[in-house]
C-alpha cells in the first residue's frame, strides 16, 4: 500500500527503463558558434538541429541530464487547447491566426513521429489516441458544441462519446461521457530524451552536466556566458529552460508561472482489470478545472496517474493526493499499491499559449503549458531554424504573439496554490450539485 513509505520510489518511473547517468565532466571550449541552456527537450532539439547544420553547439544543463520535466511527464502527445478553445484563440488572435495555431498543433504529432523514425529512437511510440473525460453532463454539451468547429479548424479525427457508452473507453462511471481524439499518441519520455541526447552526440554536440549560467553579458559578435565551470562566448544563445528558467534571464521569467504537476505509477494489473479499465489503451484527461491526466504503462501493465501537487515536492503527500483522485476515478484501485511518486514543474503563459522567438538578441522557446513534450520538440527545432536564418523553416503560427507578463510580478507564483485550492473546491462544489 501507499503507506509503506519504504516501498514507494520517489523517483520517475521512467527512469527503471531508461536511468539518468552521470556525464562525465566536460572541459568547457572558450568559444562556440551556438550556447544552449537547458538540456530537456527543447534545448536537445535546438543542438540537434544546429549541429546538424555544422555548427558547434554547446548545451550546458545546471543538473543532470534529465534532471527536469523532459523524463517526469507522463508522455502524452497531443494538441492540447482545451483551456482556450476555438472561440478562445480566436477572441485573442482572430480567426485566420487562430486556425493556423491550431491546423500547426496538430502537426506536431506527426512531427515527433517523423523525427524518433529519422533519428532511430526506439521509445515506445504509439498512436494511441485520448478520451477527454466530461466530469459534467454541462461539459459534455460543451464539448458537443465545440467539437464541429475544432474539427473545422483543424481537420482532426474525433467524436462525441455518450456516457451510455463510455465503458467502451473507459471503466469508470465518474464521467458523463466525452470526445475521443484519435490523432494523439504517447511515448516512454526517459527513452526520447535519451535518444535525444545521442542524436546530438552522434553530431559532435557537446553536453555539459552540471554548469549553471550564472551571467550572460552581451558582446561585439555575440554573448559572455559565465557558469560556475568556466566562461565561454558564443555567437548566438538559446533560452530552453521553461519552468526552471532564472534570474538570468528576469524578462523570460516574468512571463512564466512554474507549477508543480506530479505523477504516481500503480503496481502491476491483472490484464483483464486493464481491460476493464483502459479497454482501448489510450490516453485520458478531463474537464475539471484542476484536471487528472492518466495512461496505462507502455507495456499496458500499470496505470500512469498525473495532476497537480501540493506545493512542496513531497512524494508523499503528493501520492495521498493522486491516490484518492485515481480511486475517485477508479474505484476498483482502491487496494492496488503505488510503486512509484514523482513530481516536477512544468511552465504556463498568461495567455495557455507557448512561445517562442526573440528578445534582446537572446533566443527562446518557452511556456508549454503543461503540454510540453510534442510542443517543446517542434518549438526547439523551429526555433534552431531561425537561429540558422533559414526563415521559411523557421516560421511558424507563433511567431511574434504579444508575450505579456502582469504588473509586480516577478516570476515567484506566491499566489498559486491559494488558486488552486480555490479551483478544487469550485470542482467539489459543482460535483455536489451535479
């Protein structure tokens, strides 16, 4: 059970298949044409692409590699525009730029499939599909409502499914039905990353462990980076460091909220409870405000159980949370142990959209949203494209969106978790009603 604390790993589950190593330390070259900071998926893609080209890139990561949310997510791909919608883009952006964001989102799942097949990275990739849960039957006629415009706008394969119905999806009766998106897929991130970080080898990339930028100075030709291993100066930086962006770079962080999101890992299931409650294997969320994200294991033995944590990385609490939400969901659960409670920060915009471009001669792709695995990959790529001056591959429906901050705020999101107590009692409260 979840109380026998010596059996519970506060370590990603990912990482049984695909452990994080010890780099061995790297000398630090005096000059290089491209400095990334930031060794997760956006800062391994930028360096993939640019050294690809023949420039020499260096990536330095104030951890270990893998040490962010690139190995803690759960790996599900997708568009991911539920918070705003069509009518949302659209009262932002106007419709001809709204349409584009999301014809260019549903791209990126082919994206990232075209890209593990060119480089060769065996990570489980499926394509699977979502079932986005109405824990409302007034989210279910929303979704109704929604549904014909988005397919509209984006071409996407999915339909509504009636509560009468769902246990085709899903074996729980929490929900009221939903929409099945056929599109999406999921993926084992510790084995992407890692085969990420093997393309930029492959490509005479150099990956620096363990150097945190302390002071970027910008100079004739370029940019002094300090670190706390050395200095170096290079032509062109880029900012890949989302949640964990710094006081280096204070106009980024002023436009990023870190939040927490963690992820439990339930022990072995008999296959006939797994068919009973991932009969189609996809992946699954829903309409709560403060939403669950879930997904069997890439074998289909365990579920992947994910939402927000408390606000300490506390693998404790942060397992008492998920279990009585994954129990809530799946009642049939509520004797199966947890092997696994991990947390890590992901990062959201004001506005739920990413971004990516550049200020003050710095690079940056940024603010996935808690979405990041398909968003960051293709933003990176994009982004490495830009760096190289190549504007048709570079361009995307981003480009050049307002990235707004609020007044006094300083990149601390001190005010977080009194909101998200506040959207848990609204969804306990509407729960009572309904």
């Amino acid at each position: 059970m979840t109380d026998d604390r010596d059996e519970l790993k506060p370590t990603p589950f990912w990482w049984e298949d695909s452990p994080v190593a010890e780099e061995p330390a790297l000398t630090l070259p005096e000059q290089v044409d491209a400095l990334v900071v930031g060794g997760g998926f956006t800062g391994l893609n930028v360096a993939r692409v640019l050294s690809a080209a023949g420039r020499s890139v260096l990536v330095c990561e104030k951890s270990f590699f893998g040490a962010g949310a690139s190995t803690r997510n759960a790996g599900m791909l997708g568009p991911s525009f539920h918070k705003l919608g069509v009518q949302g883009l659209q009262a932002h952006y106007g419709t001809e730029r709204a349409h584009a964001i999301f014809r260019e989102s549903v791209s990126f799942v082919t994206f990232i499939e075209d890209l593990i097949q060119r480089e060769g990275i065996d990570c489980d990739f499926q394509r699977c599909g979502r079932f986005r849960c109405a824990a409302r039957p007034a989210h279910y006629e929303q979704m109704a409502n929604e549904l014909g415009p988005l397919i509209a706008a984006t071409g996407i394969q999915a339909d509504l499914v009636p509560k009468e119905d769902q246990a085709s999806e899903i074996g729980s009766a929490r929900f009221h039905g939903g929409v099945r998106y056929h599109d999406d897929a999921a993926l084992h991130p510790g084995k992407y990353h890692a085969g990420l970080m093997r393309s930029v080898r492959r490509r005479k990339g150099q990956l620096a462990a363990d150097t945190e930028v302390s002071a970027i100075v910008p100079r004739k030709g370029g940019f002094t980076v300090t670190t706390n291993r050395g200095t170096v100066r290079a032509a062109q930086l880029a900012i890949c460091t989302n949640a964990h962006t710094g006081k280096v770079t204070p106009w980024l962080r002023r436009r990023l909220l870190p939040i927490r999101s963690a992820m439990i890992a339930t022990d072995e299931l008999p296959p006939s409870l797994m068919d009973t409650l991932m009969p189609t294997r996809r992946c699954y969320g829903d309409s709560r405000r403060v939403m669950a994200y879930y997904r069997p294991s890439p074998d289909g033995r365990r579920i992947l159980f994910g939402g927000r944590a408390t606000s300490a990385e506390n693998a404790e609490g942060n397992a008492k949370l998920l279990r009585r939400a994954l129990i809530e969901v799946f009642p049939q659960l509520k004797a199966t142990a947890l092997t696994h409670s991990w947390s890590g920060l992901v990062a959201y915009a004001f506005d739920h959209v990413p971004h990516l471009g550049q200020h003050d001669g710095l690079y940056y792709a940024l603010g996935y949203c808690g979405s990041g695995v398909a968003r960051s990959s293709y933003f990176g790529s994009r982004l490495a494209y830009k760096m190289l001056g190549d504007e048709e591959a570079g361009r995307t429906a981003f480009d050049d969106l307002p990235f707004t901050t609020r007044p006094f705020y300083n990149g601390n999101p001190w005010f977080m978790p009194a909101i998200i107590r506040w959207h848990r009692l609204a969804d306990k409260l509407e729960s009572m009603r309904a």
